[in-house]
C-alpha cells in the first residue's frame, strides 16, 4: 500500500512566502542600481584584467564599489542591468577600508540608499547582489551572522565594524551590495575565507558613508601618520607592575623613518609604545585606529618605556603618504 502523500504546512507554507516575498521585493528595488565592472589593472609592466560589482548611490552616476577591484585600474568598464555600458573614472580610492569612488557619465541612474549598519541586530535578513564569476546580477539571501568584527585589508591595516553574512559570496560579487529586506544597503560585499562556507563579509554603511565623505571631500581619507614601523610586543609582568599599567602589551618600534613626525618627537628603535593622546595602546592594530585623520597636526602625548624607564614625548602626526 503506498504511503499518503504529506500534508503541506500551511502555517510553514506562509511563513516561506513572506521570507519569499521579502527577498523579491529587496532584490527588485536593489538590482536596478547595481552594475558589473570589467576592469584592466596595471602591475608593474603587466597588465590583468579582473571583474566586480558595483552599485550607484546617486542618480547622477557615482558608484560605490572595492578598491582591490579599481585599483590602478587602466581602463574601467560598467554595464549596467538595461545594458548601458560607460567608461568611469576613479573619484577616490581608499584601500585602507577596501572602498573606491568612481564616476560614470549617467545623468538619470536607478540607485541606493543606505540604513543605518549601527541599528543591524544578528540574524537579520541580508541580501548581497552581484556578479560572482561571470554570472550577472545574481541574489543571495542568508542572515547577519555577526556584527563588529575587524578584517585586514590588503595594505595590512584593520577594517573595523565589519559585518559577518552567510549569504554566499563568489569572486565577482566584490563591491556589490549587501542589503536589507527594504533594499537599503548596510554593508560593501568586500571578502569571503576560501574554502569555508556561510563565512563572508562586509564594510558596514556607516564606515562606507564616512569614506565616502572623505573621498567626495579631499579625493582620499585622511588618516594620521608618524613614520614607525611596529609590532605588537608583550609587556613584562614586573614592568607592568613596577609601571602600574594594567595592559598585557604595546608597540615595540621596529624602525623609524628619517624626517618622520616619529623621528622629530625623538623615537627610537627599541622603544614601546604604551599611551598616545591620552589612550591606552596595546598593540599595533589599537595604535592604527588611534591614528585617525582628527590627531593631523595635532601636538599629542605619547607614552613610551624606553630601557624600563618611562617617558613621554610630544609629537604632532602628519596625514599618511598616498599609497
């Protein structure tokens, strides 16, 4: 006798239509302004062509996309989703956040608006939109899987707030947009851990608007710069007691660089960093977020021990050379 065929759900049945539902809507009010790049980059006496995604957050054709996607970029191609296909110029580029600025001639452009990435909470819907390996505008849907991680950009410096999503990433969906159930975008897809699964990341708005501000402003983020090179290094226990200091470590200098805001303070190689501007530094990363375009020109406090004795020096942080 055969087995009765089962009975659908109706309550589940809903509840798969609403989630359905939300992803289509999402997907429609997002797809318009998103657009894929094809892009020819310059290394050194080569040239490689690679591919992303990008989306307009403006109707007058500026896109928001990856640096490592533009970067040195010879010649930058867009298509859009109604096959238009324009030319672009990089505006800004920050490699620092993983973020560029580039400019299409496109006077009427569907585009995007951000939510606040400050209000996300675990387990929201999140929608990423892109190109992943050829494949044009394709829609993945999963959930924020957690929110304030750091991810290391290809220049070494820590990307802060960044958001964790299980929607699946594949190379060429770079620069597109991670978006909520309104289609407003909370995140820049910017990287995915090979061969794990459910693992993929994006800046979060909030951290893209403020670069966007800076690379509308100067054409770049102004970050402070004091010429050492680091690393993070334990502190002695009986230091740390001898000194009252509660941290476990700080920044050992490696080298400091000649005509250096570092050199002019008096730093030497050796030193380690525990304190500047009144904060507690505990190794490089804590160091590089300290180091904020608000501390340019700026005369600091900054707290070394030097031969287990501590010292204190005054030092005025330059804007960080263009890389």
């Amino acid at each position: 006798m055969d087995s009765p065929l089962p009975v659908a759900d109706p309550d589940e049945d809903g509840l798969l239509d609403a989630y359905s539902r939300a992803v289509s809507s999402a997907a429609g009010t997002a797809a318009p302004a998103v657009v894929h790049l094809d892009v020819v980059q310059r290394h050194g006496q080569r040239e490689r062509r690679g591919s992303g995604s990008g989306f307009f957050f403006t109707p007058d054709g500026l896109l928001l996309t990856n640096s490592h996607v533009v970067h040195q970029g010879r010649q930058i191609h867009v298509a859009t989703p109604d096959d238009e296909h324009y030319a672009a110029d990089i505006v800004g580029d920050d490699p620092d956040s993983d973020l560029a600025l580039i400019r299409v001639s496109a006077k009427s452009s569907p585009h995007l608006h951000f939510a606040r990435s400050a209000a996300l909470r675990i387990g929201q819907l999140a929608i990423a939109i892109g190109n992943p390996l050829g494949f044009e505008h394709t829609v993945t849907a999963g959930v924020v899987s957690a929110l304030g991680r750091s991810l290391r950009a290809s220049t070494g410096r820590l990307i802060d707030d960044v958001i964790q999503t299980d929607a699946a990433l594949n190379p060429g969906n770079s620069g597109g947009p991670l978006v909520n159930a309104r289609g407003a975008v909370i995140g820049v897809n910017t990287a995915i851990i090979r061969g794990a699964q459910g693992i993929c990341f994006a800046t979060a708005s909030d951290t893209a608007q403020w670069v966007l501000g800076q690379l509308l402003q100067h054409g770049r983020v102004r970050r402070a710069w004091i010429g050492v090179a680091g690393f993070t290094s334990p502190l002695a226990r009986r230091i740390a007691r001898h000194h009252e200091l509660e941290q476990a470590a700080g920044v050992r200098v490696r080298s400091v660089e000649t005509a250096s805001p570092a050199a002019a303070a008096g730093l030497e190689a050796g030193d380690l960093i525990i304190g500047y501007d009144g904060e507690v530094v505990t190794g490089i990363d804590r160091l590089q977020r300290i180091l904020n375009g608000d501390r340019v020109g700026r005369s600091c406090e900054l707290v070394l021990l030097r031969r287990g004795q501590r010292v204190g020096l005054t030092i005025a942080a330059a804007e960080q050379p263009s890389r």
